[in-house]
C-alpha cells in the first residue's frame, strides 16, 4: 500500500505526540457555524459555501477526516463529542456523540442541510468554554480542543493597529484560562 502525504504527516504526528508523553487523551471537535462560510466560500470553494454537502467532500469533511484521525488514535473510549458555534451571540452550542471521527463526518452530513448560518461577530470563546466545563467535570484529564473553521476571530475595520475586537479579547483571555 502507498502512503499519501497526509498519511505520512499523520504518522509523523503520532510519533511525536507519543514521543512527547501522550499516552491518552478524549478529542473534542469544534466546527464554525457562520455567513463567512459563505463568503470565503465564494472565492476560494468554486462560489459554494465550505459547507456546501455534494458527493465531493467539503473542506470540513476534509479536516474531520484528515485531522480526526491523528488524535482520535489517543482517544480511549472513541466517544467524539462535536459541537458546532459562531457568532459569540452567547454559549449556542450544539453537541453531537460519536463512536469516532468516521460517525463524525456521517452525522455532520445529516445535520449540515437544516443548520442556518449565523452572522458574527465570531468568537471561540464560547466553544473553549463548554470545553472547559468538559475538562473539570472529567476530573482534569487531558482533552484535544481541534477547531475547525474558515478564518479568524472577528476584527472590524474600526479596530485601530495594536488594539483588539472585544470577540479578539475573549477568545485570548479564555485561552489563556484554559491553558
């Protein structure tokens, strides 16, 4: 059997993290639910949205399936809870239960149709959060946060150099929480 690029990278990935110390840890998947989804899609997704759902895997499916497989090889039960988020409207997150990353991508195709995309401003801290409340509740033990998405946090033009967006601060100050 060939080894594809990704596969090697993969591989590579995985060595490393054992080598570092990992011996177990629980994935937790984060997919970005909003309207840029359909904007970036315009220019970079032949004019659909990223999450568009066609017989060609989208670059979500894409990244659930490529990066999903590199921590899931960590992950003891194969439980992958997903949660989808966006516009920092407060905590909106949606969770779904896998039997791993191949479920994963199974079910975010059943769900992607009926979720409307909402409008920002975009902050991550909502998904950090849950997962905190996540890793406490599990008695501190180690979880991978992977967050898929098409770009930044949002930062208005209005924003001087040097300064932060308000969804900017709370995405770095619950970072540095959860660190």
């Amino acid at each position: 059997m060939q080894l594809t690029g990704t596969d090697t990278i993969i591989i590579k990935v995985t060595k490393a993290l054992r080598s570092a110390g990992l011996e177990s840890s629980d994935l937790i998947v984060g997919i970005y639910f909003t309207k840029s989804n359909e904007w970036t899609g315009k220019s970079s997704s032949g004019r659909r949205s990223l999450h568009d759902i066609r017989s060609v895997p989208n670059p979500y499916e894409q990244a659930i399936s490529i990066i999903g497989r590199t921590p899931s090889d960590f992950d003891d039960c194969s439980l992958i809870p997903c949660f989808d988020f966006g516009d920092g409207q407060g905590v909106r997150l949606l969770s779904w239960q896998h039997d791993g990353f191949r479920e994963a991508q199974q079910r975010y195709r059943e769900l992607v149709p009926g979720i409307k995309l909402a409008a920002g401003p975009t902050s991550s801290a909502p998904i950090i959060e849950t997962v905190m409340s996540i890793v406490d509740e599990s008695g501190g033990k180690y979880h991978v946060l992977l967050i898929i998405a098409d770009g930044q946090v949002s930062r208005s033009i209005d924003v001087e150099i040097g300064h932060y967006s308000p969804q900017e601060e709370d995405t770095i100050a619950t970072m540095v929480e959860a660190s």
